[in-house]
C-alpha cells in the first residue's frame, strides 16, 4: 500500500470474511492505527460498518483539524483517506 491505499488487485487478494468481526481483525492487523471506525448504519442489506484507511496521515490530522474549526475540508482531506465499508456478513466495498 502507498499512497494510493488498497488496489483493486490487492483487494481481489484478500480472504473471503465470514463476518465483520473477521474483515475488521484482518485490516486491523495489516493497517493498525491507519485503519479508522467512522460509523455504521443499518441498511435494508443489514448493518454496515464504515471506515477509513488512512493514506496520507499529515493531510488527514490538517483536515480534521480544519474541520473542526471552520467545519470546512479541502480535497486534501478528501484524498487522504480511502474509504472501506464490511457489512455484517464480511462482504466489503472498497472505493477505489
């Protein structure tokens, strides 16, 4: 992973997750700290779990920073994440 985050090469490497709780274990292991809960919602295709996998860490901790206090971002911020959402059943989606 560089800055770009997770390919669809590697994404296509993965295991295939039973349940959230496996995905989560799994990304927590490889990323750590850069791998971020956001929230989850519940959806007419069960709970879904949103994350981010932080990419550029200094942009991130700006943006955040930034919206905080003006309650506005750049793409900066927009760029230094790539967002991951697991389902409850372990199926992911990755924006690429």
């Amino acid at each position: 992973m560089g800055k770009q985050g997770i390919s669809k090469q590697e994404q296509a490497e993965f295991p295939v997750f039973k349940s959230h709780e496996e995905a989560f274990d799994y990304f927590e292991e490889k990323y750590g700290e850069k791998f971020v809960f956001e929230e989850s919602l519940d959806t007419s295709d069960g709970t879904c779990f949103y994350y981010r996998l932080i990419i550029d860490e200094e942009a991130y901790v700006k943006g955040i920073s930034d919206l905080n206090s003006t309650g506005y971002v750049g793409m900066e911020f927009m760029k230094s994440y790539q967002p991951v959402r697991i389902m409850k059943d372990g199926s992911l989606y990755i924006i690429h």
